[in-house]
C-alpha cells in the first residue's frame, strides 16, 4: 500500500499550469495516495479536482491557500478539509477575487510606464482560467523578451519592491485563519521561510499569536526549504504542538524547477497527516 502524500499544489484555477483533470491523472502517475489542492484565494477547482480524483483513485483533500498581511516577508496560510461550499467562505474568496481585479490592471499601468508593452488581455490568455496571478505576467514577460526565466521577471518587476510590484488588499493573519476555521476547515503556515524572519522569540511570539487564532499546523517541508531549514520548522512546530505537514507547492510549468509530491531529498509524507488533518478539522456547532 502506497502512503505517500502532498499537501500543497496549484491548478489552472489559480497560477498552476496544470488543469485539475492533468493535476490529478499525474498524481496518480506519480503514486500519490492523497493530495490536497491549494490553490490561491480560490475553491472553484474542486468539483473539477474530485471527479478526477475518483477517476484517478487518488483521495483529495479540499483545500486553498489565503495570502495574509504580513512584514517583512510572506503569510500564506493553507486550510484543508475545509467546505468548499461553505457561505461564509465565498464570501471572503469574494473579497480576495475584487482585489486581484483591481491590482492587475495597476500592475499593467506600471510595466506600460516602464516602456513594457504588455496588455492584460494577454495575461488573461496566458491564465487560461478564470484569476489572473503574478506569474501569468511572470510567463507573457519571458514570452515576448523582457525576462529571460521567472526568477528575473518576478526580480525585475513583479516581486515585492520591484519597479513594477503593486500590493493588494490581504487579509489579516487574524482573518485569515479564522475564514479556514469558520468553513471548517484545519489552518496550517505554509513555507515559513518565506516570513523572511529568522529571530527566534520574534517567531515564537509570532506563532503563539497564530494559534491563538486558531493555526494548527506548519509547513515544516516545503521544495522552497533545504534539510537545516526542514529541521528547524519542524523543531519549532513541535515546541508548540503543531501537526507537521509538508508539501511540493507544485505550480507545473509555472515553477518548473519543482515537481509533484517533491519537497526535498528524501521526504515523504505519511498517510498519517491525513488523519491529524482531518481530527484538526473544525466540527461545526449547531445551534
Ligand atoms: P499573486 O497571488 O498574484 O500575488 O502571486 C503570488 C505568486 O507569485 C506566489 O504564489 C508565487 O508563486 C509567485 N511569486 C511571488 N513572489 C515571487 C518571487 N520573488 N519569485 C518567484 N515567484 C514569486
Ligand atoms: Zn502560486
Ligand atoms: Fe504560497
Ligand atoms: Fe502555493
């Protein structure tokens, strides 16, 4: 019996290249029992990701990823197991999908201002679905010369700080877990290197105000983080009694250096973060 598993992955509903149908026939291919897909600020590829899960014979995980206000580096908070079809939940998303909609357009003016002749249809196309994120302008930047890879577009113009870097409305840490808890679902710190802070009581006091809200889990491996980084989230996540998860943050052609179910050498999780998970759940009170 096969018990390997990846918690963190991108479709066409956000900025991966993969189609849910793609997604899921590969996870199969690659062996993966369960697999959650996170796409950002978005559910609107599960009914597409279950059927082919079924399909395939691969167990799914709802799952998504909110990008939360945070200095100096990135928050991403994941949630799983979390109702897709929760009210509350749509919601939010809503609010997320407005600020997306406004920021790409002001992301265009500024390459437009740089002499950079992009125009949002085109980033539009090259989403092929129905959000538009950074590496979509990332990809139109590499296919008409602007950018030689992802890594110079996101450093020249897309990344925070760069010529043509627009901020959007986020949630705060605060709401956004408490948006995963209240749809029912676990919340898990995704790719804490990536909080870009590296004092140790700093990070303490910050994950003790986390869970406070209601986190329950870090993303200790994670493609982004090395063996001495793997360790120390681990370390840490352990102090506090969080579940330990991991996952590739597979985006296909999108971040092509990172492969499905990969999240570094030697890795593989167990199926027993599926049941942590699913205990970690939010069980709805009725009233
Ligand atoms: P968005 O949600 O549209 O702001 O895009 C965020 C996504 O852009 C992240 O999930 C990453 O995949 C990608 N990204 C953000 N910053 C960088 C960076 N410095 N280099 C490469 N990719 C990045
Ligand atoms: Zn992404
Ligand atoms: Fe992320
Ligand atoms: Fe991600």
């Amino acid at each position: 019996m096969n018990h390997r598993c990846d918690f963190h992955m991108h479709t066409t509903h956000s900025d991966g290249s993969y189609t849910p149908e793609e997604l899921l026939a590969y996870a199969s291919e690659k062996c993966l029992r369960a697999v959650a897909v996170t796409d950002h600020d978005t559910v609107s590829g599960y009914d597409a990701c279950k059927a082919a899960a079924d399909k395939h014979g691969v167990e799914l995980i709802p799952g998504i990823e909110i990008s939360c206000q945070f200095e100096p580096g990135t928050l991403h908070v994941l949630g799983y197991f979390l109702n897709p079809k929760d009210p509350g939940l749509a919601q939010s998303l809503a609010v997320l999908q407005r600020a997306r909609a406004e920021r790409n357009p002001m992301i265009i003016e500024k390459l437009n201002r740089l002499g950079v002749h992009v125009t949002l249809q085109e980033v539009e196309a090259q989403s092929g679905g129905d959000q538009v994120g950074r590496p979509h302008f990332a990809q139109v930047l590499i296919k008409k010369g602007y950018a030689r890879n992802n890594d110079e577009a996101f450093r020249k113009f897309l990344a925070k700080g760069a010529a043509a870097y627009v901020d959007k409305r986020r949630f705060s840490a605060e709401e956004g877990i408490q948006m995963i808890r209240e749809a029912g679902g676990a919340a898990v710190v995704a790719h804490p290197k990536q909080l870009k802070v590296t004092d140790r009581s700093r990070l303490r006091q910050l994950f003790k105000e986390w869970m406070s809200f209601g986190l329950q889990g870090i993303e200790a491996y994670s493609s982004c983080q090395n063996v001495g980084e793997q360790k120390f989230w681990r370390d840490l996540g352990a102090g506090f009694g969080l579940i330990i998860t991991g996952g590739s943050d597979f985006h296909g052609k999108n971040k092509p250096d990172v492969d499905l179910g990969w999240m570094g050498q030697g890795v593989d999780l167990g199926y027993d973060i599926v049941d942590e998970l699913r205990a970690a759940k939010t069980v709805k009170r009725c009233s």
